[in-house]
C-alpha cells in the first residue's frame, strides 16, 4: 500500500493545483472548474476533483477535508474509490477566509481495498402499522418494499412489535441463497407488543448479546457480526427514552429568538431535560454494556433512535444556519458517545450541519422550525478500520408509494425519518461494490431566508377573506395584519356537514387595495407556538400548507393562475416569484395542508 498526503491552504494562497501521489487537484464551482476558489465563491456551492493515475490491477483511496483549523471547523469530508482516476466529492459551501484543503491518496491491490457494508436504522412507528392507524396492512408492504430497495446489510430496528416475522419474510422473499437475512432479537418478549428492538443482517451472527441488568434489552442489545472478509463488527440497537422531548421547546426557543421574544423555557432548562432518564442510560451504555461486551478493537456500531439532539449540529459552528436562530446548545446525552470515542455517521461524512441537516423527526407530525436529527448510525473504530463512504436519510415514499391514500396524510412510513450509511470495512474485498448514498444539499443560506426582492406592501393596504375560517381566532385578517403570532385558521372538515366546514380546497383572498406590480408574495405558515394546559410548549403544525395554486386577478372576477406551489413541512416562509405580474388580488388555493386544514400567520406581497 503506497500513501502521500498533501495539505493545501486554500483560498487565493496557491497559485495553481496541487498534487499528492501523482493526483491533482481542483474544483467545480458554479458548473465551472477551477484552480482554487476566489471570494467570489464564498457561500457557494463547490466540489473537489481529484485527477490521477489508473492503475491496471489497482484501487486508488483518497480521502479529502475541508478546514479552517483556526476554528478547529471542518466543511467537507470525502473517502472516494476509483479505478480510473478519476473522482469527484459532494458539494461543500465554501467558507469565507482561509481554508485548507487535506488530500490523502492510497493505492491497494485489487481485492485487498475492503468489504463495503450498508448500515440503516430506523424506528418503524409500532412495527409498520403507523401505530395502529393501518389496519390494511398496505404501509407494512410498502415499508418493506422500500427497505428492499435500500438492501441494508445490516438493519438496526425500533419498535419491531410483532412485524419482525413479516419483515423478515419480506426482505428473503426471492433472495438468493447468498443473500438472506438473519433475524436477531434483541427485545426478548413474548407479547408482541413488547418486542422493541431488533437486527436483520446478511452477516453471519457471532454472538447475540442477551440482556445486561445495567439496562433493559428493550433499550439497548445487540450482537457479534462477522463480515465475508473474516473481520468483526459489534452491532448494538439502541432506544433511549423519549421523556422530556426537547423537539416542542427547541422550536419555541428558535421561533421566538427570531422574532425578538423571550425564550422560555431556558435553553440552560431545555438542556437539562437530558438528565431526566437519558443521561443515567447513556452512562450504563457506555461504562458498563459496552465494554463488558467489547474485548477487542473491532468496530462498535450503534443505530436506534436516541430521542436527544446532536452535541455536534448545535455548536456555535453553525449558529447561524438555518433553524439555528444564531443558538448554541451544549446537548449533553449525546455528547457522552462523542466523548466515548463514538463518532456519527452522517455528520461524519456530511460535517455542514447548515448545508445537510438531516432532520428525522417528524416525518408526519412536521418539522417544525428547529431541525430535529434523533436517529443515529454511530461508530467507534479504534483501530482505523472503517471509512464512511456516504450517508443519508430518507423522509418521503419511494415514488411508486406517492399519490395513494397513505400518502397524503402519511408521507412517510413511519413518523421517524430512516438513516442509511455506507461504510468500508478495510482489509480484503474489491472495496466498494454498489453506487454509495448520498445527501442532497439543502442549499439555504442564513438563520431565515431573506426577504425577496422589493418593498412589503403594508399590512394597512391589506385586507382577506376566505371560505372557511374560524370565527375571531382564525379570522382571515389576521393573515395581513402584520403580527406572525397571530394566524388565519380554517374549521376542520366536517363529514357530516361539509357546508358548514368544508373539505379542502380552502381558498384565502388578499385584496391589495389597488393594482400593482409584483416581484413575489411570501407565505408563512402559522408558527405552531401553542402552550399546553399545563404552560408547556407544544408544536402544533397543522393547517400548514403543503400544496396548492396561487392565482392572480385585476378586478376579483377573472383570475389566472400564476404558480403551482408545493411547500416542506417545515416551519419557515415560502416565497412565490411573480417577476413583474400586474394584480391586485391575490387567492391561494390550498390543496392539502396537515390534518385537512389550512393555516397562515402572514402573507406578504411584494412590489
């Protein structure tokens, strides 16, 4: 095996590429390749492409960071495989000053490059069923199906409860001999209803953990995994407890920030939910499971869902990214595994947590406006052996499952989002042998997007109405009436009576006062900042738009149609460019919207 390292300090610093082991270089900025970036990249999209030798009988590694060591900040990571020389990272942000790019290549013999080996975990919402709101059976199906098409090899599952035979019959359905999928229990329970976590895994079981008295098999256990390479892997399934969520807190703490009002509670008291149950848990895992287990230096993975937010994603790194509402928050459940030695798969591999953040919670429920990334694919690798090839996470149907009766209500399988992670097991093997995940770039600069372009049109010229809405509470006024705590609010739909509260379509009509000419009109949804009886925080999403038509008219009798719209379950403004339309109405249909309704704190147009 031959290594060179090279560490470039970058931007504007270097003259021309520069090159490690025979490999040069450069970058693709804006469709165009360059040398180095220059400060008219800055809070642009890139990559890195590296260009070397092809080797006959070879297999190049190169392994590449982004960083600003002076912030101790990395951007970008990258471990890529090539056999024609050729390879390309996924898109960075550049960074604004002095950056350095470290490049490493390695060349192995071809089958000597390491075992690929693809990782998911995810927590299937009372064993597919959707917590029993399915009793068809059909989202148990497409579930599986949807995992056969991520073909994990090993599959770390939450609430399993009495699905786990027909998964198991489902993923081996048609599979070759080579290929099947071995069921490890890790709940021992014989109601179903109590039979929580879960492995299946194409590798062959060493050993399965049975349950430890520091902590229950229904929140943690695993097993002894042995790969075609001879090598092993320790594979535990995790789920810690959900009390004392912080999702409903974090998205009041980050709404509020922004709009100037009290945080309440305190970020310190938000923090602190963490030493209710989680922490004491984390600390039997660590100090005492694990390593009563773990003799050797095989690889230790972990994935479930840890109910605790990222120690890394709310550093003051990205403070100011979107969502973060300029907030640091030292999370202290999580932290414990970084401490331990344990890294995260996906922000490992995705280090930008502004640029992917990788929400997983919830799918069903909302996003709400803080984003919530609770499932993990953890690692610790005490003798170098893994690389993370990619990671992501998926939150929408496969295609084929999109349009059906599921769908709209449930746009996902389960109300977690799925973490899947392709990872390098060094030593024999052809390295990797299948396209890797990836993340899609949530390319979205700054803490809130920034206005569109124009003047507001002030709440004073505006008025609404609207077919439906709630007397007082949800007045269509209070859509204009420039306050975003304040919203307008359909009724729910009504079965029995659908005249008095109608299914949707929903329509909201602004009058502008007079015809003017438009640039765009920005919608934000109700911001979902409800108290509880009791004084807590709760999120409540629905009515949020999801997709409709917005229309346009000069005189409110003949309208026309200027966009289709299709909106995140995110709590955020979404803008509709209108590039110079002539209105002075403005009528938005809302097709769908969570939970049948429909709701808005403000709409804003601009001229």
């Amino acid at each position: 095996m031959l290594i060179a390292v090279v560490v470039l300090l970058l931007p504007w610093a270097v003259p021309g590429a520069a090159a490690a082991g025979g490999f040069v270089y450069s970058y693709r900025c804006d469709g165009k390749i360059v040398t180095t970036p220059g400060p008219e990249h800055v809070g642009r999209l890139c990559t890195i492409l590296a260009d070397g030798p092809a080797v006959t009988g070879q297999v190049h590694e190169i392994r590449m960071a982004v960083r600003q060591r002076s912030l101790g900040y990395v951007w970008m990571r990258a471990t890529l495989y090539t056999t024609n020389g050729k390879a390309e990272s996924h898109p960075f942000v550049v960074p604004e000053g002095e950056f350095e790019l470290d490049a490493s290549d390695a060349a192995f013999a071809q089958g000597q490059a390491g075992t690929q080996v693809r990782l998911m975990t995810w927590n299937l919402l009372g064993g597919g069923t959707l917590d029993g709101k399915d009793h068809t059976g059909e989202n148990l199906k497409q579930l599986i199906e949807y995992v056969n098409e991520v073909d994990p090899d090993v599959f770390f599952v939450v609430e399993a409860y009495g699905s786990e035979t027909a998964i198991l019959q489902g993923l081996n359905a048609g599979r070759a001999a080579t290929d099947l999928y071995n069921s490890v229990p890790i709940t021992v329970a014989t109601e179903a209803k109590y039979r929580n976590l879960w492995l299946f895994t194409k590798l062959k079981v060493a050993q399965r953990y049975t349950e430890r008295p520091e902590i229950t098999d229904f929140h943690f256990g695993g097993a002894k995994l042995q790969l075609p390479n001879g090598k092993y892997v320790h594979a535990f399934t995790v789920w810690s407890r959900h009390e004392d969520s912080v999702f409903a807190p974090m998205h009041h703490a980050v709404v509020n920030t922004r709009f100037g009002k009290p945080v309440s509670p305190t970020i310190d008291t938000i923090v602190g939910y963490d030493d209710t149950k989680r922490n004491a848990q984390g600390r039997a895992i660590l100090q005492k499971v694990v390593p009563y287990y773990v003799k050797d230096d095989a690889p230790v993975i972990m994935g479930g869902d840890f109910n605790a937010w990222s120690d890394r994603d709310w550093s003051g790194q990205f403070a100011d990214a979107r969502g973060h509402a300029g907030l640091t928050v030292p999370w202290t459940y999580t932290k414990q595994y970084t401490d331990a030695g344990f890294y995260d798969a996906f922000r490992y591999i995705n280090p930008d947590a502004g640029l992917y953040p990788g929400r997983t919670w919830s799918t069903m429920s909302g996003f709400g406006a803080a984003p919530a990334r609770i499932d993990y694919l953890l690692f610790r690798d005490n003798k170098a052996q893994m690389r993370v090839l990619g990671a992501r996470t998926d939150v929408r149907r496969l295609p084929r499952h999109q349009g059906g009766y599921l769908d709209q209500q449930y746009p996902f399988y389960s109300d977690h989002g799925a973490v899947i992670a392709d990872v390098l097991v060094t030593g024999t093997g052809p390295g990797p042998n299948r396209p890797i995940v990836t993340e899609k770039p949530e390319y979205a600069p700054g803490a809130w997007p920034a206005p569109p372009e124009g003047t507001p049109v002030p709440p004073s010229e505006l008025s609404a109405t609207a077919g439906t809405f709630k007397p007082v509470a949800g007045d269509p006024g209070r859509a204009v009436d420039g306050d975003p705590y304040t919203y307008y609010h359909s009724w729910y739909p009504d079965a029995a009576d659908p005249t008095v509260s109608p299914a949707q379509p929903h329509t909201i009509t602004v009058d502008m006062g007079r015809e003017r000419v438009l640039s765009a009109v920005r919608f934000l949804p109700k911001l979902a900042t409800a108290l509880s009886g009791a004084g807590n925080p709760v999120v409540n999403m629905t009515g949020t738009p999801l997709r409709g038509v917005l229309e346009v008219s000069v005189d409110g009798t003949w309208w026309a149609q200027a966009a289709n719209v299709t909106w995140p379950r995110i709590t955020g403004p979404n803008d509709v460019r209108l590039n110079g339309v002539k209105a002075r109405y403005l009528r938005l249909r809302v097709d769908n919207g969570m939970g049948g309704a429909t709701a808005i704190a403000e709409i804003t147009p601009y001229e």
